[in-house]
C-alpha cells in the first residue's frame, strides 16, 4: 500500500508535535513527550515540561532510595515501594474505561490508570535511573520486564508493581477471560514504541467509539494511522466513522483504498455495498 505524505503543517499544534516526535527511528521516540503529546490535544494547557520534571523527580527520588547491592529485584521492590505505598498510584479498577485513564498527565496528577500508562510512568522511571525494561504487550493486559537475558520474570504495573512469572501471566489472563489461553512466544516479546502508543491510541479509540463521540475516534485513529500508515483496519473503520458523519468524499476516499489493497478482505463485499450506498448519495 503506498501511503500519502501528509505535510505536517497542515496539523494542529499537538499533532505536530506528536508528529514530530514519532518521525524518527523508534529507539530514538521519546515515549513520555509522545504521550503527552496525545494528551495535548484533548488537554491544550497541558504543560508537558512540567510532567517531564515530574518523571524525573520522581526518578530522583526513587535513586536516593536504591540499595548499595542493587540487584534487580532490589530495584524493583525500591521502584514498588516509592510508587504504590508513598506515592499510592494504583490501577483504575473502579473505572476502567475512563477515558483520563489514557492520558498521561492525568496518571501523573490523579496517580491512577490503566495497565499500560501506569507500565509507561514505570518504564519512565527505569529509564531515568538506568535500569533496562521494556513493555510486553499481552492481550488483554499490559506487563513490563527488566530487559536482560533470562530475566524471567514479568513486573504488573496495574497491581502494585507485582512480580509474576510466566505461569502466572497464564493465570492472570485466565481471571480476565475467564478460560485458559495459550501464550506463544510473541505474547512474551517486548514491544517497539510505535506499538505502545498505537495500543494507547487503540484504547482512546475503543473507548470513544463505546461513547459514540465520532470526532474524538477520528482524532485517535488518525494518530494511529500516522505511527502506521499501512494499517488498513485503520483506513476501513475512518471511512466508516466518515460515512456515520456525513462527510461521504472523505468517506469514499478511504474505503476505496481500503478495497484496493485489500480486495479479498472478509467484509470486501460489506464495504462495496457501503461505496455503492456513498455513491447515490452523492
């Protein structure tokens, strides 16, 4: 699929910067400026300066703490500790899928989330201290793991920092679906950053969608679309929420393009009816 070249000057201030920002080789994306930048365009006086200094105190804090043997573990425990018991950050049981759950200025002041922006505030942390961990992204729930060979072991940012094996992930999985599941290998790989704000972007976007608010799921899968300019799933469903909306030029664009790469996709037949509605009612 050959995708268009957007200019970036054609975006508001926060999806430039988001722009910006995810247009470099993915080691070098800094994930906090790229999530405060997604919240930048829901919280416009977001200041993300002031959040970065928070990270990095919160990093300070936790390096005056360290153990003079600083094993894993240790560092873990002293991360856990700073965190969940002084801090109190907790995972968002009571309310899931509110939407500030997502953002990360609204983590850091409320001191709440979901598995994965409180995975990011952990990652954050790590990365400032020099401690390696890298986010793995299981379906369903969000884990994060020191990054050496043979680890082994897996941090749950969302229950207090709890350490689990990879036993106890199947565990974990099964009291969220409610029957056992296999976890191949790739469940276990580390995700790139692209990915993780993609999976951030895909929650906002499940969310909105649940909320019926068409202008706010446009936003989230434009974003994605820009992380992953190939995602054709992205491309079908803004040429739904396009269709929905009234904005039917938009809408064929997208659905046309859809249909050309993926000619043979499941619902092909669905969305050719849906051209053919777009095209008497233009």
């Amino acid at each position: 699929m050959r995708s268009k070249v957007i200019c970036s000057m054609e975006f508001p201030r926060a999806r430039q910067l988001f722009y910006r920002e995810i247009n470099q080789p993915d080691g070098s994306i800094d994930l906090a400026k790229a999530s405060l930048y997604i919240a930048l365009e829901e919280y416009q006086n977001c200041d993300s300066e002031e959040y970065l200094n928070a990270l990095d105190a919160m990093a300070d804090e936790v390096r005056d703490r360290l153990p003079v043997q600083n094993y894993p573990l240790r560092i873990i425990q002293t991360i856990n500790r700073y965190l969940y018991e002084d801090l109190g950050f907790s995972g968002n049981e009571a309310d899931y899928y509110d939407p500030r759950n997502s953002f990360l200025n609204e983590v850091i002041d409320r001191r709440c989330g979901i598995p994965i922006t409180l995975s990011l505030v952990y990652l954050e942390i790590a990365k400032r201290i020099e401690f390696p961990m890298v986010g793995i992204g299981m379906p369903g729930h969000f884990l994060i793991k020191p990054d050496f060979e043979d680890a082994g072991i897996f941090v749950d940012a969302f229950n207090g920092g709890e350490i689990l094996f990879p036993e106890d992930c199947k565990t974990r999985l099964y009291q969220i679906y409610g029957q056992p599941l296999d976890l191949p290998a790739r469940f276990f790989a580390p995700v790139s950053a692209k990915q993780l704000l993609g999976r951030m972007l895909g929650n906002l976007k499940a969310i909105y969608l649940n909320q019926r608010d068409s202008i706010r799921v446009l936003a989230a899968i434009d974003r994605i679309l820009l992380l992953f300019p190939n995602a054709l799933g992205e491309l079908r469903d803004r040429g739904i929420i396009y269709y929905q909306i009234g904005q039917l030029t938009q809408a064929r664009r997208d659905l046309e393009t859809y249909l050309t790469n993926a000619p043979h996709a499941e619902d092909a037949a669905a969305i050719r009816q849906l051209l053919d509605r777009l095209d008497r009612e233009i």
